[in-house]
C-alpha cells in the first residue's frame, strides 16, 4: 500500500500539486480542470454531440435554439456538434504530433549528445534551420507538400501532425541533447564506459531515463501550441474539409463575414473553445515548470515558513 502511495505521489501532476501553495495551486488546478474537461469533450464527443461532424441541414445561420443549441453555420452545420467533435480532432492531432516529435527528438537528441562529432554539428544545424523559420509558416508550407492543403478526416490529421511534428522535433531535440552531453561527463555513465558497456545500452539504461525527465513539462507546452498552428492552418485554409471533420480554425474562419451581419454564434463557441484549451494547457505547463524550478520551490517554502511564525507570534501575543 505504502509502495502504491509512493509510486502516486512521484506522478508528474500529482508531485507538483502536492508542492504548490496558494495562487500556484490555483492556477494548476484551473489548468487540470480545463485539461480534464478538453480531454473529457474528445472523448466523449460521440456520446455529447446530438449530430455528426458532417451532418448539415436546410436551416442555415439558425440562432440559438432548441433543436440547435448553439445555432447552425452558413453552410447548415449544427455549431454546437462541430465544437465537440473539433475537441476530438484537436486531440487526435495533438497526440499524433507530440507522439512523433519525442520519438524522433529524443533519438536525435540522444545521438547528436553521446556520439558528437561531425553527426552533432549536422544535427545542430539542421535543427537551427528549422527552428529559425515562424512555426505556422512551417507548417503550412509541410500541409501543402503533404496534401496540397486540403485533405479528409484520417489523411488531415496525419498532414497536420506531421506538419506540427517538424515544428517540434528541434525543441526536444535540444532539450534532450544538452542533457545528454551533461550526462555524459557524470561518474556514472564514466563507470558504465569503464566496466565495458556498449554506447547502445549507455544510452538506453543510464542516459535516457534521467535526460527525459523533462519532458512532461515540454509536453504540456507543446499541446497548447499544436492546437493554435491547427487552429492557424484550419483558419487560413490548410485544414481538413468540413464534410470529413470538425475544426475550429475552419469553422473561425467562414465565420467572419458572419459576425458583420450580426450572426454572433458561429464564431463566438469555437474560438471560446479555442481559448479555453489552450489557456487550461498553458496554466498546466506553466505550472508545472514554475514548481519544478527549485529556486521558486525555495521562495514559496520561506514565504510558507514566514506566514507560520507570524502566526504563531500572534498566538504567543495573544
């Protein structure tokens, strides 16, 4: 039971929440509540939704209503079940792109760090080059290799993550190749050399799992930036076709000429969506980042150990 417990509080979430206090607890359990709602909505999107993502019907740009809660689009979709159904594409995305982008950073970054030489100032470069270009100029440029820009549910989502995944793989790519490099000078890996072990299994057993310890906080950040270059690529017409999925980006944007008419709803819940995800993401990665800095750990503990003797003056006082 103890060992249960242990194993719960080393948890990434649960460590930081235990250590926070006052507006840092607040803040991370306003990331974790949006998060959980985000995470909630795509995956019961099925269940949630009165109509499909595709479904249209003859009343278009219908206001609120009973049988449409959220009003229809100019193109006849019911708003209220794109928005859900757009929470279960986001996160398709977000999974396939982040899944891809540790993959492929974390190998790189393991190889460029350990081997060195002439492979690491390649790699270096490389990822300099891409990191240089704006990331949804990036992207677009990639969704329009990949499928010309337009494209259905499964091959959209694969075009956009994929477009999202090069964005990425630079930032873990660095990350992890510091810490390799740190790593690599340490008495223990020293004494894995020594005792004979390959360069293969010095990476895979003593680098790795300390070097990636990271990445949960990475993680966080990055969702909240994958879903803004989707929304982005959506928005600007690289996204995915309506009649095959739900976007919020797309559905932004056929809802401009909306809003000059008076026509409120159709732009006003997917960029609410929007907004809330990736204030919940962002409220969580800061978070955690914040808590896993020691030198603010320091700071909240001596504030904490401060309010404690005040209190306790006052008893004495008292």
């Amino acid at each position: 039971m103890e060992t249960k417990k242990s194993l719960l509080s080393r948890l990434p979430i649960v460590a930081q929440l235990k250590k926070s206090v006052g507006l840092q607890r607040g803040m991370l359990i306003a990331g974790i509540a949006m998060t959980l709602l985000f995470l909630l909505t795509a995956a019961l999107a099925p269940l949630l939704a009165p109509y499909g993502a595709s479904e249209r019907f003859n009343e278009t740009q219908a206001p609120p209503s009973s049988v449409h809660i959220w009003g229809t689009t100019a193109g006849g979709y019911d708003v209220f079940s794109r928005t859900i159904w757009g929470a279960q594409t986001a996160f398709l995305v977000i999974v396939v792109a982040v899944a891809l982008s540790i993959f492929l950073g974390v190998i790189l970054g393991l190889l460029s760090g350990y081997i060195g030489g002439w492979l690491d100032r390649i790699l270096v470069v490389v990822a300099d080059a891409i990191y240089a270009f704006p990331t949804l100029l990036l992207a677009m440029v990639m969704s329009i290799a990949i499928s010309q820009g337009r494209s259905d549910m499964w091959s959209g989502i694969f075009s956009a993550a994929i477009s999202i995944t090069v964005v990425f793989i630079p930032q873990y790519f660095r990350v992890i190749r510091a810490e390799t490099i740190r790593l690599k000078a340490e008495p223990f890996v020293e004494s894995a050399i020594v005792v004979g072990a390959s360069s293969v299994r010095i990476m895979a057993r003593h680098i790795y799992k300390n070097a990636t310890r990271t990445l949960p906080l990475i993680f966080t950040l990055n969702a909240s930036e994958a879903i803004l270059t989707l929304a982005g690529l959506g928005f600007l017409g690289f996204g995915i076709e309506p009649s095959a999925a739900a976007e919020w980006g797309y559905d932004l944007n056929h809802a401009q000429s909306d809003a000059t008419s008076g026509i409120w709803w159709t732009g006003v819940f997917p960029g609410a969506a929007i907004v809330l995800t990736v204030l919940g993401l962002t409220l969580l990665g800061e978070s955690m980042n914040d808590l896993n800095d020691p030198r603010l750990r320091g700071r909240k503990r001596a504030a904490k150990k401060a309010r404690g003797n005040k209190k306790q003056e006052e008893l004495v006082e008292a």
